[in-house]
C-alpha cells in the first residue's frame, strides 16, 4: 500500500474516479479550496491511500495550535469525509493503520468531522461514529406536491398569489446581491460571527463551477436567495446557503419549490436540505424542510483521538468534562 499527502490537482483527479453517487459536492476537493477562503489559517490537505486498483481520499483541514504545537483536523464547513471507491474492510483497515502513523509523524492530535449524509461512512471511516441530528432529502424522481406535507401544499398554492420570480443568476450579479441579504438575515436570527463568511468567500463560490446562484424577486426586488452545490454525475444538488429580507412571507417555499421542479426537470435524482440549526428534534429550521419531504437521514459526528496521553494532560489542563470533541479552541 502506498500512502502520501497529495497536491489538490492529484486529489480533484481521483475524486472524478469515485463511482458517480459518491461523487457528492460537499467531499469534492475544489468545495474544501473555496471554503478554506472563509479563513486564512485554514490549511486544505488531502491525503491519498491506494492499492493496486484500491483507493481512498480523505481531505480535510490541518490545523496547527501554537500554544501547546500540535495539529488537529477538521472536515469543511457542511460536511465531509474519507471516500472510498471500494467498500473492502481489509483495505480500509490497512489504510487506518497508515493513517494513524501518518497522524503521530505529523503531531496531530485529535480528529473532528461532520459526515455527510449521503455517504456510508460506515463502510469508510475508522473513527467513532455518533449520531447529531437528522436531515431532509428530496426525492426528485417523485411527484414533488404529492410528498409535501398538508402545510407544504398550502404554503406552495399560497406562494403563487405572490409576485415572485425566480432566476439563475451570474456570478457578478449575485455578488451584487446575495452577501448584504445574507448579513441582514444572519442579524435577524441572532446567528453567530462564524458564520459572518467575508467576500473573498463568496466571491469564490459564487464563481465556482460548483454552485448556481438564485435570486428571487419580489416586483422586480431581488428579496431572497439560494446558493445550491451541484454534482451532475451524482445527479444530487444540495442546499448550502439561503437569505430572505422578510422572515414571515413565503419566499423560501417558493425558492426550495420551484428549485426541485427545475432540477427535477433536468432529471436530477435528488435535492439535499440538511437538517436545522439545533440537535433538536423540534428544531424550527428541520420542521420547515420536513414539510417538503419524509425522508429524515441520520447526520454524524465522526472522531477519532490520535494522542491519547496528550489529548487526557489537555482535557486535565482545561479541567473541562466536555462533549466538544476539539474543547480546546
């Protein structure tokens, strides 16, 4: 087996070899490059194994903390992973052995990832698996109205006495639009400086072949927006950034509605939501997608502590009996 940290455009290549419904947006290498615009200490490594015709990527973020020199790793904001493109435990195996090594060459000691959904990291990730919440997915190759629920249906028939229209829009014009709707939002819900991201971010996205950006107009007022991730040979598209200038209208009913009927139309297979802003499961953000679908995916917090000693003299040191699994930053 042959194992080494790699350049992005080694890693972007292999990921392209992934069988099609693992490529999802969020694990892609270039998603993990416009995220790290977000921060400047962010640090995109990616890591390659393979065997024979056997390979696994993981990337992720490589953070270094001077106060007490060590690294730790973190997936991307969203979600992320190792992918594999075999489900082979003996493999899988070999690779953990070689990337616990690789963890305690490097002085990393803790790792932290948000698992994506759609993928059974189960069949892929050594770590601990635990659940955190549930998501939403909508299945495209459905009748849309037909797997709303009640209130769904309503709000839909409801959004059409608006005067809203939806476009796709360039890169240039969302630009113009999107980052003052989406501060002004953020505001209003009391959402914390993390999620501040400043205009280099958005720029990037914006531009990046990854994403469509819409815009929704309310007599001719760009008053909402979406930022979707697509991946057409995953035939998947999910739901990554959202604002509204009117938190009580039904901008984003119709948003999310007639998003899935273009990508329906375009015959994706489905449309990821996420899930809410709280493991709650009366969270108001999970109730709200709920209502466009049934089916709940679980959500996972994947880790795995590379130096124990260190990681317990931390834990002692802070005095601290927390659940964080990085409760040092």
């Amino acid at each position: 087996m042959k194992t080494k940290e790699i350049e992005f455009d080694i890693a972007e290549s292999y990921f392209k070899k992934l069988p099609s419904s693992k490529q999802i947006c969020c694990i892609n290498p270039k998603f993990i490059k416009i995220d790290s615009s977000r921060n400047c200490l962010l640090k995109p490594t990616f890591w390659l194994a393979i065997e024979d015709n056997k390979f696994l990527l993981h990337s992720f973020y490589l953070n270094y903390h001077k106060k007490f020199d060590f690294y730790d790793i973190e997936s991307a904001y969203g979600y992320g992973g190792p992918i594999s493109n075999v489900t082979d435990s003996i493999f899988i195996q070999k690779v953990k052995n070689e990337f616990v090594s690789w963890c305690k060459e490097k002085k990393i000691i803790a790792e932290f990832l948000r698992l994506h959904p759609l993928i059974q990291y189960e069949n892929y990730y050594w770590g601990n698996i635990i659940n955190n919440r549930q998501t939403v997915l909508i299945n495209l190759e459905l009748d849309l109205m037909d797997n709303y629920d009640a209130r769904r249906r309503t709000d839909v028939r409801s959004s059409y006495k608006n005067e809203f229209k939806i476009e796709k829009v360039d890169s240039k014009f969302m630009n113009d639009v999107f980052p003052n709707l989406y501060y002004e939002n953020m505001k209003k819900i009391g959402a914390s400086d993390f999620y501040l991201f400043n205009k280099k971010y958005f720029i990037n996205l914006f531009q990046s072949k990854l994403v469509e950006n819409w815009l929704l107009f309310n007599k001719k007022e760009p008053v909402a927006g979406v930022v979707i991730l697509i991946n057409e040979n995953s035939k998947t598209v999910e739901y990554h950034l959202s604002a509204r200038s009117n938190l009580r209208d039904k901008s984003m009913v119709f948003m999310i509605h007639k998003i899935s009927e273009f990508y329906k139309n375009k015959n994706y297979k489905s449309f990821f939501l996420g899930g809410g802003r709280t493991t709650s499961s009366k969270d108001s953000l999970l109730y709200f997608k709920k209502g466009f679908s049934p089916i709940e995916i679980d959500f996972n917090i994947g880790f795995y502590i590379y130096n124990k000693k260190k990681y317990n003299e931390l834990k002692s040191l802070f005095n601290k009996d927390s659940n964080r699994i990085l409760f040092y930053r």
